[in-house]
C-alpha cells in the first residue's frame, strides 16, 4: 500500500528522521516511500546516530554479537545525519537502492571496499 509522504517540518513526521540533514529528509522519505510500495512491511531500522551508539554497535558486531557490516565510530554517516538503513524484502532494496544510485545517492548493496549491506542508504 502507498503511503503518502507527511508533510516536512510538521508534527507528523516520523520518529527516524530527528537527527538526519534537514536537506536530506525528502530524499530519504521518497526512498522509504518507495521501498514501502514493494515492501510495504518495511521499517527504517536506524536513522541518526550519536557516536556513543555507534561505538556500542560496533563493540557488539566485534563480538558477534550483530550482524555487519558496522563502520567504527567517527566513520559512520548515520553519525553525521547522512544514512538510514531499512528493513525490507532483498527485492524492495535491489530496486530501491537502483533508484536511490540514480539519484546521486549511495546505496549499501554495492559497496566495493567493505562488505555488502543492502539495509543501508546514505547521501
């Protein structure tokens, strides 16, 4: 089902976004947008990131203890404001993340220097 994009800047917009660019909100609500009309049981899964998160997550995926892969903090662009990863369906995030390269964005399943991660988006 097509769920129609909220209004920016208005009290219904979604939790994930607090903490992302301002300028790159629209870009990742179309993209959720999107990804919800092939997967519409898709969830943004993480938005903004402090660099305190991001060094727990990365403890952890050292660990084993989360899937990857998991950038070290200070080199991840969720801390920045600049990436959301999605849960979705591989379908959904192969034509999603297409859209999103055609865009001049960077899509997580074709990332030539570290492991694969179709879950991520990032501007």
């Amino acid at each position: 089902m097509y769920r129609p994009l909220p209004q920016l800047g208005g009290a219904n917009m979604p939790p994930w976004t607090r903490g992302l660019q301002e300028s790159l909100i629209p870009w990742f609500l179309w993209i959720v947008s999107l990804i919800n009309f092939y997967d519409p049981a898709a969830r943004v899964s993480s938005g903004y990131r402090s660099t305190t998160e991001q060094a727990r997550l990365y403890r952890r995926y050292l660990l084993g203890l989360m899937p990857g892969p998991v950038a070290p903090p200070g080199r991840s662009y969720h801390e920045v404001g600049r990436a959301i990863d999605v849960l979705a369906t591989d379908e959904a995030l192969a034509k999603a993340g297409a859209a999103w390269e055609s865009v001049g964005g960077t899509w997580g399943g074709h990332f030539k220097t570290v492991a694969s991660d179709p879950i991520h988006f990032e501007a």
